[in-house]
C-alpha cells in the first residue's frame, strides 16, 4: 500500500489504499488547501518529473532539495559529523541518486525537523537509512505517519553528540532549532527551517503563525524565541529554502529582527 502525500504541503501519510479525505496539516490555519482542492501522489508518481538534488553548503554541510521544486518548496539539510550525520527538515522524495550520495556521506543517523510542515517523507529516510527520527512531543498530534523510529523529547535532545535540538516553540508549540557548533567554521549555525525564517533582506529573520496566511505573533511569543536562542552561540543561520541564510552575526539578526517585530506591534517607526 502506498503512503499518500500531499500535493499542497507535501507530508508523507501512513500507508493506505486509499488516501485521506483531506490533509489535516493543510486543514490547519496556519496552511492551506490548494485552490485546485486536494490532491495527493505516491512517490513513486512524484519521481517521474522530480529529482532530489544535493548541494554542499559549506563544509560538513550539504542542502538536499527537489528539482523543479515541489510542494512548499522546503530545501532539507545533512549535518555531517564524526559522530554521526543528522538529517534537518525533510524533502518529499527519496530517489536512487539521492540514497546513493547520502550513503557515500555517511548516511543518516538521526532525523530532526523544525515542525509538521517540513516533516515530508521523514519515515521514507529513516527507515532507507536505519535513523531516529526525533519530534518534540508537543506536536505529536501533527505526526501523519506512525513509525516505531519515532523519539518523543520535552524540551531538547541530542541527535548526535555534539548537536542540539531545541524546542522554542512559536509558529508550532514543538517548533524547533538545530544548533551546530562546529558550523560556520567553528562560529556555530542554527538551522530554523521557518521557525525561525531568513528573509529576502539577509541581514534579518522573522516569526509567523502562519507565514501563507500572514498571521503574525504575540509580543511575548517572539521575545520568548529570541530569548530561547541567546543560550547558544551562532555566526549564521540556515532557514529553510535555498539562498536563505544569514551569513554572518547572525545571534545578532535574531536579536535585532525580535525588537524590530515587536517595536512594529507597538505601532513605532523608525
């Protein structure tokens, strides 16, 4: 039996014959059904017109995305370390080239997202690569697709040693960080996916509820994220699409983008 993904949103179901009624993730306010309703494919129907492609980053660290671009869009990331390699976010397809250059990377230890929107196939991969696949337990009811593999954590785990999975909360309740010391040549890099988003000026980030729906925050929210991210030290941040990283002070960016947001809500300009 297949499992169904979701053409809008592209988060792999659990196995069926028949798919869902709807996506329940799409059904969400914080996305949405596509205007030509829903739609689902199996994998094998996505790959005859996409492939996975892999990037490298900076070293020990490798983008893996769709081409052409797939769903919402989301490139996922490969943290490659002595200890292990961990795989941040997820993308919907795993094809023979991709499964191919992950193993000559060292595989894939364990799987790690920044929430339900870019969970894609994360069973597809960990079960190719014989991972852990670790969500915060403050989200377990967004999982679509049930795997023993799955580790339920409070507030932060480790991957691998040396990497740190922390829960900040915000656009989902278990919204989540990857804080890679070893990153940006030893500067440190967190990796947000959109819980923490880059945008198209570099040099910032911001917070949504809803990023297509163009919900925004609370105030104590967004200061509770900064505040969440201070404990770690970071030169760069990744979020979660091609291009979109901040490449220096990026600690900073964080802290800076927090009180312009908030400053906004307040109705101050500059």
């Amino acid at each position: 039996m297949p499992a169904w993904i979701c053409a809008t949103c592209g988060v792999q179901q659990r196995d069926a014959a028949e798919p869902p009624a709807q996506c329940v993730i799409c059904a969400d306010e914080r996305q949405y059904v596509g205007w030509g309703g829903q739609r689902w494919l199996t994998m094998d129907q996505l790959a005859l017109d996409h492939a996975v492609v892999v990037r490298e980053e900076e070293a020990g660290l490798f983008g893996i995305g769709l081409e052409p671009a797939f769903a919402i869009g989301q490139r996922a990331l490969l943290v490659c370390t002595p200890q292990g390699n961990v795989l941040w976010d997820c993308v919907s397809l795993l094809d023979d080239g991709a499964r191919a250059r992950v193993a000559e990377l060292g595989g894939i230890s364990a799987i790690c997202m920044s929430h339900p929107h870019f969970y894609a196939a994360n069973v597809e991969f960990a079960d190719a690569f014989d991972a852990r696949i670790l969500i915060p337990r403050a989200d377990q009811e967004w999982v679509q697709r049930p795997s023993p593999r799955i580790q339920y954590f409070d507030d932060q785990a480790e991957p691998v040693p040396g990497l740190t999975l922390a829960r900040i909360g915000g656009h989902f309740d278990g919204a989540a960080v990857l804080h890679w010391p070893a990153g940006s040549q030893g500067r440190g890099a967190l990796l947000t996916g959109d819980t923490i988003t880059v945008v198209a000026d570099r040099d910032w980030v911001s917070f949504m509820w809803s990023y297509p729906n163009l919900i925004p925050l609370d105030e104590a929210t967004v200061l509770d994220i900064a505040r969440r991210t201070e404990t770690f030290g970071f030169d760069r941040v990744y979020g979660g699409w091609w291009g979109r990283v901040v490449v220096r002070d990026g600690a900073a960016a964080v802290r800076r983008s927090a009180e312009r947001y908030v400053a906004r809500l307040h109705g101050q300009r500059p």
